[in-house]
C-alpha cells in the first residue's frame, strides 16, 4: 500500500490558517526582511509575487500589491499594470520550470467569490496539466502535490534569478 504524506497542509484543515487572525497575511510578507522563509520569490515595484501555501497543483504562485485593498477599482493604474507585466513574469517561470500545458489565472474578488483573503486582492496563476484532476481531488476531496513547499520555492527562485537577475531593472 502507498502512503500519502501532506503534513504540511494540517493547519488548512484545522482552519488554522494563521497565528494571528487580526495581520492580514499578504502585509506580513510585505513587510518581511526574510523572503525565503515567506516564500517571496519576486518583488517589483508595486507587487510581489509568493507560493501559495495551500496550492491547487505545484507551482501555484500568487501576484500580490503592495496596496491593501480587497477591491481591484481601488488600485491606481500603475499598480494594476504592474500586477499584469508580474504575472507575465511568473508564466515565463512556471513555463520554464514545469512546462504546464495550461494556466487558471484569476482574481476571486470578495469572500462570495471564493477569496480566502477578501481583504487584500491577489491574482492566482495555477498551472495546469491534462489529467491533472482525478479521483483524489473529485472524490477524495484531496490534492496531491509533488513536492515540498521549500523544494518549489529553491526550484523557482533559481529559476527566477536566472531570467530576471536582482538588481536589474523591475
């Protein structure tokens, strides 16, 4: 019998998300001198990019403002296209990391819509791959993701780097 470890993903289904339910979580990473522990893989002028910590499939990576608004008419239009050319950015990545045949990208705007952070917009690209959604996710109400989280994020960051050097213009 084959064993399925997601340790990782306990607090998720505790709904224990966070150890401080008050600071929004995307200011927190905003705010962070220590990006590899948050996860941040980019940041530009306007947004970050960061994993998702509960991902869909691997790769799952989120385009976050720095503006906290829940409301995407409430960025400037600065700020709006920084989040596009981000998430430009982030596909080149994903497409060099895992070669997805497809992406979900999108913005769930409201806790109605399905945000898990209403408070503070965020873009999701989720790669995608033919068959990716099976009877694990169907019935089993369960996603298996290949990798650590760490792991993901050595792997993008490097490639990251690699097409987008730090210190080059943002």
């Amino acid at each position: 019998m084959n064993h399925l470890w997601a340790p990782w993903r306990m607090p998720y289904l505790k709904n224990d998300l966070t150890d401080n339910d008050s600071e929004c979580i995307f200011c927190v990473k905003t705010n962070t001198d220590d990006d590899a522990a948050e996860h941040v893989l980019y940041r530009s002028e306007h947004c970050f990019v960061t994993l998702n910590l509960y991902p869909y499939t691997n790769g799952h990576l989120l385009v976050v403002p720095y503006t906290h608004t829940g409301h995407l008419e409430e960025l400037s239009a600065e700020v709006a296209a920084g989040l596009i050319l981000t998430t430009q950015k982030a596909v080149t990545v994903l497409q060099a990391a895992y070669q997805p045949e497809a992406y979900n990208m999108g913005i769930n705007q409201g806790a109605a819509a399905g945000a898990g952070v209403a408070g503070h917009l965020h873009m999701h690209i989720v790669p995608r791959w033919k068959g990716d959604t099976n009877y694990m996710t169907v019935v089993g109400e369960t996603r298996v993701i290949p990798e650590w989280i760490d792991e993901t994020y050595q792997h993008l960051k490097t490639l990251w780097d690699k097409c987008y050097p730090p210190g080059e213009a943002k």
